[in-house]
C-alpha cells in the first residue's frame, strides 16, 4: 500500500490468499491509483499462479536432486582416482625407480629411457591428482569457501601461465556446504570458459560478504561474446550455472559484448532457499 500511494502503482506483486474453503492459493497481482469522483482509488487485477508456482518447485526440486546426484558421483569418481588410480601410478614410478637402480652402469641409453618414463608417471599421477581435486575439493570441506577459491585461482594461474587475481572480504567463516559449493562451482565453470573462449590473459575474481548475501564475479577483458545468443544455444555451460544458481534461490547476471570482455556476476543469500544473489573471487 505503501508503494501504491508513493508511486501510483505496483506491478507483479506475489500475494498468498486464503478462500472460503481453506485453500491457499498464490497469485499476482498489479495495482493502479485512479480518481473515482474525486476519491482515490486501487484498481487492482489478480491472476491465479498456484499451478505454476507448484510446477516451478516440482521443477526445482528436481534440478536440486540431479545436482546433489552428480555431487555424489562427482565424490566417487574423485576418491577412485585419489585412492586408487592416483597410488598405482606413484608404484609404477617407485618401481621404475628401484629398476633403473639395479642397471649396470652402461646402460646409459636404457637409463635414460627409464627416466623419461619416470618423469611421464610423476606428469601422469600430478595431473590425475589435480582431476581428483577439481572433481571434489577437500579444501572446501575443511578449510571453507575463501581458501578453496584462493587456492583453485591460483592453480589455474600456474597451470595456464596467466594472472588470475583473488580477493575476499566479508566472508562469513561457516556457510552452509550448499551455497559454499555453488559459489565453487561456478567459479570453477566461468574462469575455465573465460580462460577457453575470452583470449585473454588476466582474469578477476572477487567474493563479498553482506549481511544477507554473498556476491561472486568473475571477470575478463576478453573478446566476449552475445550472452543471449550462448544461453539460447545452451552453450558455455551457463545452463548449468544458472541451475546450480536458482538452486541456492540466487541470481546470476551476465554482462557481454563482443570486443568487451565479460562479467558474470552471482548473488547468493547466506541461508540456502532464502533469497539470492552471488559474485566474486581472485588468486
């Protein structure tokens, strides 16, 4: 009423109704001052959207399902590699290891093939090693959200020879795994497209707290790209984030244009399913 009376009308406003018969129903609704013989009044039309606000939580419901299935499996396929795969390959090395040890001292040129094999192995299990943490972040389990940004900005800085800047403020110490793994994963799919497609070779990541959200942007000063044209196309994995995103009750925000760079900005609340919004993060 508040807003009717300063402005002169409300749009979209979602109002919970009880009828005669106990129901609840969910609807939106618009208003308008108008001047009745000399009195103010409120036109106001109300369309009925229980039905689809019931679809829109069955949908979400569903997306959060298959999100915290691919976690799981995300899990496994990283404790496999970790445990298993990972202590394989050190054996080999070990064992090509005390084999190069036990060759004659001629047998430079077989020695010399042992160490490249040594080196492969070593090359091979730090790689596997590096799939196992990109699948599942023990950091982020135990260290939090910041040290897990941090450190992930900064391996991609090493690995793909490129300045990736992190900064943090604000942060709460305990957030709830859901919104600290969103966040995560989202940084972790909008700097590995900016670094695939954007051609640029510095890269922005900042996380800030406020006192009911957390903000994530991630930025370049690439070639950019029609962000409409590469939603509709289901592309760049922005289907996904913006999932992950609505599945916290955040908002995601996309600002491209060709020759421009991008800014991909989330807005998260700090209780999981309250309200959202997300941006941030550097190394």
């Amino acid at each position: 009423m508040k807003q009717l009376l300063e402005t002169g009308h409300v749009q979209n406003l979602e109002v919970r109704l009880g009828r005669k018969d106990g129901q609840v129903r969910t609807t939106l609704g618009s208003s308008e001052l108008i001047h009745v013989g000399g009195e103010s009044c409120a036109l106001s039309v109300f369309a009925d959207i229980t039905e689809r606000k019931r679809a829109e939580e069955a949908l979400a419901s569903v997306s959060r399902k298959l999100i915290e299935a691919q976690e799981q499996e995300r899990m496994r396929i990283a404790r496999e590699l970790h445990d298993d795969i990972n202590q394989r390959i050190a054996m080999l090395g070990i064992k090509l290891d005390v084999f190069q040890q036990g060759l004659p001292n001629h047998g430079g040129k077989f020695r010399s093939r042992l160490d490249e094999l040594r080196q492969l192995a070593a090359e091979i299990g730090t790689e596997v090693q590096g799939i196992s943490h990109r699948l599942h972040s023990s950091k982020l389990d135990y260290l939090g959200l910041v040290a897990a940004c941090k450190s992930f900005c900064r391996e991609v800085a090493d690995v793909q020879k490129m300045e990736v800047n992190f900064a943090a403020e604000n942060i709460p110490p305990t957030l709830s795994q859901e919104v600290s793994l969103c966040l995560f994963r989202v940084l972790q799919e909008s700097l590995s497209n900016a670094i695939k497609h954007s051609a640029a070779q510095r890269f922005e990541v900042q996380l800030r707290g406020t006192s009911n959200e957390i903000q994530l942007t991630v930025r370049d000063h690439g070639i950019g790209f029609d962000a409409g044209e590469a939603i509709a196309s289901r592309g760049l994995g922005l289907i996904s984030m913006r999932e992950r995103v609505s599945a916290v009750n955040g908002v995601m925000v996309i600002a491209s244009k060709p020759m421009e760079g991008t800014e991909i900005t989330v807005r998260v609340p700090v209780a999981a399913r309250a309200e959202s919004k997300a941006i941030s993060g550097a190394a």
